[in-house]
C-alpha cells in the first residue's frame, strides 16, 4: 500500500521560510516523479513545483526563485524549501507520487499560513 506522509506546514510571517517534507512508503521514489500541488482557500488544487525521477525540475512562475524541490533517493523523500514566503501562498499543501506506469498517490495535506 502505498503512502505519503507530509510534514512541516504552519504559520508564519511573509518572508518567512518554510520547509516541508513528504515521505513515501510502498513505492520507489527512485522510480517516480514526485512534486507539490497547493489548495489556496475556495480555489482549486493546482500545481506548485515538481521533480523527475532523474532529478530534473520545474517550477510555476510564481514561486520561482523562491521555492526549491529537492529529494533524497535513499529516504523516499521530497522537499520542499519555500523561502520569501507571501500571504499569496497560504494554502494545503499536497505532497504527490507518480509511478512508471502513470498512476498518481497523494498525501493528506498540510497547512501553510503566511499572516503578519
């Protein structure tokens, strides 16, 4: 059974950073592309950043040059560093999986609040 367990939402402040994690069990990581969806209140689930299975990465425009998505192969994890944070990016955040094969697994989410 596969699953994502996020980690490392809260509040804080714009300009604040935050970092949060997702580790993922029943699946290899080395083998799947992984990335992060976010859920702003009363809008939809969209995309935020993402990482191949060989490492490359992208980005929406939004985020660029503030967010960094990395993972680690040998703890099935991905990060993801969000420095310079905005009100803006106060939404769930939701930490995906994408097999070989095409089939996506999703976390349950964690909070980010950015408010002075």
């Amino acid at each position: 059974q596969v699953q994502l367990v996020e980690s490392g939402g809260g509040s804080v402040q714009p300009g604040g950073s935050l970092r949060l994690s997702c580790v993922a069990s029943g699946i290899s990581s080395s083998e799947s592309d992984m990335g992060w969806y976010r859920q702003p209140p009363g809008q939809q689930r969209g995309p935020v950043a993402s990482i191949t299975h060989y490492g490359s990465t992208s980005y929406i425009d939004s985020v660029k040059g503030r967010f960094t998505i990395s993972r680690d192969y040998a703890k099935n994890t991905v990060y993801l560093q969000m420095n310079s944070l905005k009100p803006e990016d106060t939404a769930v955040y939701y930490c995906y999986c994408r097999s070989t094969i095409g089939t996506s697994y999703w976390g349950q989410g964690t909070q980010v609040t950015v408010s002075s």
